[in-house]
C-alpha cells in the first residue's frame, strides 16, 4: 500500500535523500581523489592526475549542496563559491592541456598504473548505475526530483 505523503513530508523526503546522496557523493569523490592523485603521481600519468584533481572540485560542489540543503544558503558565499569551481575546472583544463603538450613535445610516457585501470573501471561502473537508474530517488514520481547524475 502507497500512502500519500504531505508536500512539507514530501520536501523533507526529498532533502534528506538529496543530503545523502552529497554526502555519498563527498565520501566516494575523496576516495576517488586520494587514489587517483598517488597512482597518478607514481605513475607519471596526467590523465589520472586530472582525474584526482577532478574529484576534488567534485567534492568542493557536492559541499555547496550540503550547505543548501543544510539551510546555509547564502546567495553571495554561493556565488563566490560557485565561480572558485569555475575557476578550478578552467584550471584544471589549462592544467591538462600544457602537461599534455609538454610530455608530447619531450615524448614522455607515463607509466602503467593497474590501480590507475582498476579505479577507472570501478567509477566508469558507478557512474553507469547511477545513470541508468541505479540511484533513484525514493518512491520516485514523474515530476519528482531525480539524482543529478540520471540527468547527465
């Protein structure tokens, strides 16, 4: 038996799937983050390094949703904090495409990395179940709010 819920019971509902999803989001992006930066670094490897370096900003968004959610919501600090992502994922890209020029020009190779391979496999499949419909919301409607990833 469905029962209906009030909108009020409904949004409290849905905030608090939204915080655990970024919560969920902080703790497997810093994982993400920490792995990547070490066996990338050992390995020589800019593409991991961007990867890592990736899941930080990643973590850095998924804490601006916690403060939303958590009631914190200043539009200033939100803004501000909003262009620092921006910011850091121009960065980024700036960051990958010189290292990448440089290593082609002085025709420097990374090294192979099997951690590197299999924490690419393991957030390739984990991103792939989020998109497909493996994190839904809780007695998800047409209309309701959906994880961000199943729009991506």
């Amino acid at each position: 038996m469905v029962t209906s819920l009030a909108p009020s019971e409904r949004r409290d509902q849905l905030r608090r799937w939204a915080l655990w999803l970024a919560y969920a989001t902080i703790a497997w992006n810093t994982i993400e983050a920490i792995v990547a930066i070490a066996v990338g670094a050992a390995a020589g490897s800019v593409g991991l390094l961007s990867f890592g370096f990736d899941s930080t900003i990643e973590v850095a968004s998924a804490a601006i949703v916690v403060g939303q959610f958590r009631g914190g919501h200043d539009e200033a600090r939100e803004r501000t904090a909003l262009r620092a992502i921006a910011i850091s994922f121009f960065a980024l890209a700036a960051y990958a495409t010189i290292q990448s020029i440089i290593d082609l020009a002085t025709r420097s190779r990374p090294g192979s990395s099997i951690p590197g391979i299999v924490l690419a496999a393991v957030s390739s499949r984990s991103s792939k179940a989020a998109k497909s419909g493996g994190a839904t919301t809780p007695a998800a409607e047409p209309g309701s709010l959906t994880p961000c990833c199943a729009r991506c």
